[in-house]
C-alpha cells in the first residue's frame, strides 16, 4: 500500500497520474494520508499540511504575536514535521503532533529572542539613515 488510492481502494481512476492521486487525497482520513505519507507518497504530504496549515498559523500567531514570526515557524514546522514523519506512531492525532511541533518551535524561537534582543536602526529623531564622517585612523593630522 504505497499511494493514497491503494490505501483508500476505490477503483474510480485506475492511473498513478498525479491528478488521481490528489482527488484521493481529499477524500482520505488524516490516518490515511499519514501512512501514504510514511511510504513516500508526496501529494498525501500536502495535503496533510494544507489541512492543518490555518491552524498552525493560529498557534504560532497567538504565542509570537507577529505575522512574519508566525510564518517562519510553520514552514519550520512543515519541514520538521516532514523530516520526522517516520517518528509519528499514531498515539494522537496528526494534527495534535503537528500542533505540538508548531508550539514548540514558536516557543524556543521567542527564548532565542529573549537571550538576544533585537534593537531598531532607526534614529530617535525619526530620520532612518544618516551620514556619518569616521576620521580615517591611517591618516596624519
């Protein structure tokens, strides 16, 4: 059972071509698709993440409160999850481990902004760039 229609067993598209293949996908059960997806299928993937991607963003907004924050810790997520599918033993929910992925990194994401705070280059009287002349140390006066 290595595609999302072997696992399903429906006899609608008797072709492998992708197209089959991600009409399945949107039929299957979340249990379906991670085992398609154990097995190397891509599309059953995808489809998991499109499924739980509004969600993850949700988590890791509410947790870093900024949308371009957000957005680098899901793709962190979907690549982590990705990496480590093969480690998913199906206790929980797919999208409670994925969950559990997107707090977490959004977590030790905002640690590493604590132990390293950003500062603004902007200058206090609200210019965002100034000249500044460096006295060239190579130089006689």
């Amino acid at each position: 059972m290595d595609t999302i229609k072997e696992l399903i067993e429906m006899d609608a598209c008797d072709s492998q071509d992708e197209v089959g293949v991600k009409l399945f996908a949107h039929i299957a059960t979340d249990e379906i698709l991670v085992r398609a997806a154990k097995s190397g299928d891509r599309y059953a993937f995808a489809e998991l993440w499109e499924r739980q991607s509004n969600t993850a963003f949700k988590v890791a907004y509410r947790i870093m409160k900024n949308r371009d924050d957000a957005d680098d810790a899901i793709q962190d997520a979907c690549m982590k999850a990705h990496v480590h599918l093969t480690t998913f033993d199906g206790r929980e929910k797919f999208s409670t481990w994925l969950t559990r992925i997107v707090n977490n990194l959004a977590l030790m994401t905002l640690r590493k902004k604590d132990t390293r705070p950003e500062t603004s280059m902007e200058i206090a009287d609200g210019k965002t760039r100034q000249q500044w002349e460096i006295a060239d140390q190579n130089e006689e006066c």
